[in-house]
C-alpha cells in the first residue's frame, strides 16, 4: 500500500514537508492539496478525477447553499448535494452488493461486474456531507476557495482511513494557521507513536490472526481459536489507532489540530462507552447527522431503539457491502438497546469488574464478524470457541503459532491498551516545574529514536504490511 511503503516514507513525506515550509503563506494550501493528490493517483491512479469531481460538485452546492443573496430553496440543494454524495459512495461501494440481494430474493438475472472501490471513498465522502450539512445549518460560511475545500477533502495525512475531519472544526485553520518547531515536534511524535503501533504490534498480531482464520474449521480448537481472535482484537485497534496517530501527527507538522479518534476503547465498561472511545470521529458523525436528526433520545422507547438500530445497521454498512458487516453492527446495536434498560444499567454501573469483562467479551465476539469473509464461517468460528465437547490442547500446535516474540508483544499490546502512556507523559510534565531539565523532551526524544530504529528494521525486514481500514 502506498501509505506503508518505504518510498512514501523516505521520499514523499520529506518532500513534502520541504516544499511546504520553504512556500510562502499564499501558496502553502495549493502545495499540500497538489500533494495530496499526487498521493492519492500514486495509489489510485484515474480515480483521482472521481476525486475532483466530488471536491467540484461539493463546491457548486456548498455555494449554492449558502448563497444569502438569492431567493433559493437551500432544502432541495441540500437534499440533491446529499444524493450526489451517496450515490458515489453507493455506486462504488455498495451497488453490486445489492444487485446480488435482488438476483437472490427475486429470481432477477441483473448482470452487474465488479466496481473498483476507491482507496478512502467512505471517510472523504462523510467529510462531504458534513461540510453541505454545516453550511445549512449556517454554522459556517460557505467556502468560496475551491483549493480551500479541495484541501479539505483530500488532506492526504487523514485522507485514506481517517479520521473524519469534520469542516467546522477545520474551517478556520483552513484560512490561517500557525507553525512552530514545538509543534512540529510533537507532531513527529505523535507519528512515531502511530508507526510503533501499525509495524511493532499489529503487524506481528496480524500475521497471527491471518494464519489462524484461513485455517479450515476442523482445524481449529478452542486455544487456537481464541489465540486468532484476541490477536485479532488487538490488531484492528492498533491498526486503526495507529494510522489515527499518524494522521494527528502529520497534520501537526502542516500546522493542522485534528480531534483524537481513539481513547483506550478496551478499557471501557460498557458498549455505550465503548462506542465513545472508539473510532471517535465516526460515532460522532453519525450521532451529529443522523441520530440526533431522528430524534435522538428524545422520542418515545420504540422510537428510540428504531433510532439506534438504524445507526448501528448503517454503522455497519459503512464499513463494508456485506452481511458480516451489517450484523457488526446490529450485534453492537443489541446490547447498546439492553444497556438502555435500567436493571442492566444499574447492575453494570454497580458492578465493574463484571462490566469491564462483558464489554471485552462483546466486542471480542464482534470482531468475529467483522474479521471473517462470511456469516457461515463467523458462526463456525465462534463456535470453535465454545466447543467443549472436541476440546483439545496441543502445545506445539500453539507454539508454531506463537513464537516470543509474539507474546511480547501481545504482553506489550496489553499494557499500551492502557492509558499508561498519557499517566507517564503527566508524571513527567510535573517534574518540570521543579527542574531545570524537561524529562518530557528527553522521553519523547528517546522514544522517536529508539521505536524508528525498530520500526526500520521491522520495515526492512518484513513484506506484511497491510492497513485494515484502507478497504473502507
């Protein structure tokens, strides 16, 4: 992938950065968004007119929305701008999955070839809608500079998988932002961290989980199952996590601030709470337009579970044109409903070594379906996990899978799914005020240094590099 390979990191990255910081103010907009899309047609190639077609029809109905001017009906603009939107992402995304459902359910014989999907079209098409949506709203002005939304959509740091920049919360830094060496970095930082994440831990859990889910059902036993699906379960968040990490950081370094997408999700004691530290920039997407729209929480009870499994089946079809996808979500929907009900509320708030552990086992269970290629094979798999009757435990079985260098890694995924990180950085910023050394800047100094080595070498060393969320 373009994001992970080595030309990208050694010669597009610093080039980049170069050519920003050498521009001047005026020009250093059009020089990252040129950038961005140079990046997005090294991976994509045509598919950067789909692009540009996108940021141009965005443009025209953002204007037309905003337009005070004229006498205009902004609702039909803002339905039409929406359609335009969906019906990109549905024909690329989603249009031959459901042809297939119509061939299946009414003996029809549509004859559809596969569609590419374009690298990122689900995140730059959602930043889309939000930028028409808050200019409806009048939140903000319309954009009058086509490079200025251009920017926006393509910004190539968040631009394949995240995460969802919202336009208002960008808006002004679109016009002026400021630069400093501290911030940049941090920034550096901060992509370190990302890039420690993605090669030293997800890749190595990865490669694990790939090696256990291509195995055939009679193939796999309980300890087996397990090993594919905790190694899983902590690869998707380092993974994901990781390429949010890299994002804030490179948008630091081109003097963006985006708003954190993860916060120790595993941590959480209940899927409510779950879905508030996870994938952030997503949950909040479609609280903001699409569950509040609906009413909310303000409706009555069958009201408000019609407006929970409506964004938690559409949550689950963001993801992906599939069955498996679809029942993601609604699984989390399930109990994200039976949360809302006051025994199991109360009984969760009181007991919470018992909430920690069902929330980890929900969402453990959930990755099933999210990890496996079709709803049969999901149910096998789960039900390898719980099949007592052909329990079996072969110890070398086990230790062709898990070297030690894994359980070191899975020790260390364990540890940093914990917030030990922001306590140590906090321990650290109070030491400063009673020294003239800053411990903070000999830390996060050591660290870039000491985790890039690894990286490199992990880089050099290793072929499996794939990005989970690039698919979306």
């Amino acid at each position: 992938m373009i994001f992970t390979s080595p030309s990208f990191l050694f010669l597009f990255l610093p080039i980049v950065i170069l050519l920003y910081y050498i521009s001047t103010n005026t020009f250093k907009n059009l020089i990252v968004f040129l950038c961005s899309l140079f990046f997005y047609s090294w991976g994509e190639g045509v598919y950067v007119l789909l692009m540009l077609f996108s940021i141009g029809g965005n443009y025209i109905f953002g204007l037309y929305i905003g337009n005070k001017q004229k006498k205009v009906r902004k609702g039909y603009f803002l339905f039409f701008a929406i359609l335009f939107n969906l019906g990109l992402l549905f024909y690329y995304k989603y249009a031959g999955f459901f042809i297939g459902i119509l061939n299946d359910v009414f003996n029809f014989e549509i004859n559809s070839s596969p569609v590419h999907l374009p690298l990122g079209i689900s995140f730059f098409t959602f930043q889309s809608i939000s930028y028409i949506v808050d200019v409806y709203r009048e939140e903000v002005k319309p954009q009058k500079k086509l490079i200025n939304l251009g920017l926006y959509i393509s910004l190539f740091p968040q631009l394949i998988a995240g995460p969802i920049v919202r336009y208002s919360d960008i808006n002004l830094q679109l016009q002026e932002r400021k630069h400093s060496f501290k911030k940049f970095s941090e920034g550096i930082y901060r992509f370190s961290i990302g890039l420690f994440k993605k090669i030293i831990i997800a890749n190595p859990l990865g490669h694990v989980a790939d090696q256990i889910f291509e195995l055939d059902t009679d193939q796999l036993s309980i300890p087996i199952s397990w090993i594919g699906i905790l190694c899983y379960t902590f690869q998707i968040y380092f993974d994901f996590s990781g390429y949010s990490d890299m994002a804030i950081g490179l948008g630091r370094m081109f003097g963006f601030k985006f708003e954190e997408n993860f916060n120790h999700p595993y941590i959480s004691r209940s899927i409510q709470e779950f879905w508030r530290r996870w994938h952030i920039s997503l949950s909040t997407w479609f609280r903001d337009y699409l569950y509040i729209p609906l009413g909310g929480n303000r409706v009555s009870k069958k009201r408000l579970y019609f407006n929970l499994f409506t964004v938690f089946f559409l949550t689950g079809l963001w993801h992906g044109a599939s069955w498996n996808f679809i029942i993601w979500g609604l699984f989390h929907g399930v109990f994200i409903s039976l949360e809302r009900i006051t025994i199991i509320k109360n009984f969760l708030i009181k007991n919470s070594y018992v909430s920690y552990i069902y929330t980890l086992f929900v969402v453990i269970i959930s990755w099933v379906f999210f990890r496996s290629p079709t709803l049969s094979s999901s149910l096998d798999y789960i039900y390898s996990m719980f099949n007592i009757v052909d329990f079996s435990f072969d110890i070398f079985e086990v230790r062709s899978l898990i070297s030690n260098e894994i359980i070191i890694v899975f020790i260390l995924a364990i540890l940093l799914s914990l917030p030990l990180r922001s306590k140590f950085e906090a321990f650290l910023s109070k030491k400063e005020r009673n020294s003239k050394i800053k411990p903070i800047y000999i830390y996060k100094f050591a660290f870039i240094f000491i985790s890039l080595l690894f990286v490199f070498s992990k880089i050099a060393s290793s072929a499996y590099n794939p990005f989970i969320y690039f698919r979306f």
